[in-house]
C-alpha cells in the first residue's frame, strides 16, 4: 500500500520539483505549473435581447389658424342696443339704456361670429414611435477546461480559452499515516 503511494507521489514531485525553479510564486509549499490543456468546451447560455426601433411615419392633421378676434362687433351692437334702449325706455331710461346695451352687445357677438370664415387646413405630420423587438442570443459564458496533471485529468471553469497550456496551482502537503 505505501509502495503505491510513493508510487504514485514520484510524479507528483518530479513535475513540482521542474517547475518550483521557474515557477515557485506562492508562500510556503505552494508553486505554480503549466499543465497542458487536454480540452476547451465553450460554455453558452441564452439570454433575451431587446432592440429597440424607432418607426416614423405621415400623418395628415388638421389646422386650425387662429382666428382674429375682433370686438367691433360686440362694442358696435352694445352702442346701438343702448341708443335703441334709451329712446324705447320712457321713464325707465337708465334700465332701459343698460338692457339694451347687454342685448344689443350680444347680437354683436353673435353676428360676428357667424361672418368669420373657418381658416384652417390640413398637413403632413411626421409622427414616431418606439417599436420593441425581443430576440434570443447566444453568449459565452465561459470555458469548460480539461488539463492533464500528474497522469490524471482534471476540469475547471475559466472566463477565457487558455490555450495549449493552464497554469494550475500545486499545495504539497505530507500525508501522516498513524
């Protein structure tokens, strides 16, 4: 049994021993080698990706141009409704002079509102939207990497595709049999 273990030891650190001159970074019993890279497997996942579009198109709209606002006509039916009530009003003048003002003010209005001409007139707009389409992607998510150390093949996870070679930590500790 504890032949096997040496056994199987001698590799372990025969490769630690080449390595710990060029490679020895840690503290204590730890070092560094390159083991070569035996398999990368990219690692994918799918993810919903939205892309906003914007969408433009012409709309025809209706106009309508301000209209002058002239108060001739109210102040003009006020003057003669007034003039009007005072003559007709006998007695009641001030009464009379006040009710044909309001009434003769409000003809006015009314007549020159029915004179004024609908001025407006119809357009192209430019009107835009935003539109949303959602698609599914692939991404890469990382590398599957599968090293070969000390005659055994080993797996890890990694952000970037390593190439031929993986630097791998190595912590050499004895083994205390009691």
């Amino acid at each position: 049994m504890k032949l096997t273990k040496l056994l199987l030891l001698v590799p372990l650190l025969s490769s630690c021993a080449s390595n710990a001159v060029a490679g020895h970074r840690g503290d204590n019993e730890r070092y560094y080698v390159d083991a070569p890279v035996v398999r990368v497997e990219p690692l994918y996942r799918t993810v919903r990706v939205d892309r906003p579009r914007r969408e433009c198109w012409d709309e025809e709209v209706y106009v309508e141009r301000p209209a002058y606002r002239s108060h001739t006509g109210t102040i003009l039916g006020g003057i003669v409704g007034g003039v009007l009530g005072h003559q007709v009003g006998g007695s009641h003048h001030g009464l009379a002079t006040a009710a044909g003002t309001v009434l003769g003010a409000s003809v006015g209005r009314d007549m020159s509102a029915r004179r004024r001409v609908d001025d407006g007139y119809y357009t192209s707009r430019e009107r835009c939207d935003v539109r949303h389409e959602y698609t599914r992607e692939q991404r890469n998510d990382g590398y599957r990497v599968t090293y070969a150390y000390a005659g055994r093949e080993h797996v890890t996870i990694t952000d970037y595709d390593p190439g031929d070679r993986i630097r791998v930590r190595v912590a050499v500790q004895p083994q205390y049999d009691y």
